[in-house]
C-alpha cells in the first residue's frame, strides 16, 4: 500500500501509516506523506532545548540544537538508545518542524 498526501505534523503521518499497517492482507506500507510547510516559531530552538531539560531521561546539557528551515539537527551524547528515541520524540513535538537529523552519540 503506498501512501500520499500532506499532514501538518510528523505524529499525523506516522498514526496514518500504522492505522492501514494492521489492515487484514497488508504486507508493504510505503509511506510517501509529506509534512507541510508551517510558519516556524521564531523561538523553536528555545522551547526544544527547554523541552530536552525538562525530560528526566535527557541531560539536556550535552545535547547541542540547530534550527534551519524545518530541520532540527541534534548533536552531543546521551547514555542509551532510549535516551536517544526520547530527545528525537521531543523535538518531533515541537511546531514547524518536518525534518529531524539525529547526530547523537550513545555513550555507556
């Protein structure tokens, strides 16, 4: 099943794709949604970083947040891939954002 069309928010297509996943006969999902263009508040950095401090499972400090046409890229170290998943998770959160580039490093 290929889908298509524009959404607001990346949460819009992802719940698109797992909602025809289950469907019975199934097999493939090629998910061609795209996020559209919003007006990017111009303090997004600011409330990703604020959002990173406030997560107990983030120390929002080593993570390092640039802002450029959508596309927040997020650099530095975190201490598990579930700490990783999280600080992805948050900035997905945030308004205006269609592309996330996670450069982040798992360090034990």
């Amino acid at each position: 099943m290929i889908l298509s069309g524009e959404v607001s928010c990346q949460y819009q297509k992802n719940a698109a794709e797992n909602a025809v996943r289950k469907l019975c006969g199934v097999v493939l999902v090629i998910n061609n949604v795209t996020i559209k263009r919003q007006p990017q508040p111009t303090d997004i950095k600011q409330r990703i970083e604020k959002a990173l401090e406030r997560s107990a499972e983030l120390d929002g400090k080593s993570i390092r947040v640039a802002v450029a046409d959508g596309t927040v890229t997020l650099e530095g170290t975190v201490d598990s891939c579930a700490a990783r998943d999280q600080a992805e998770r948050a900035v997905w959160a945030a308004p205006g954002v269609i592309e996330v580039r996670d450069d982040l490093r798992v360090v034990l």
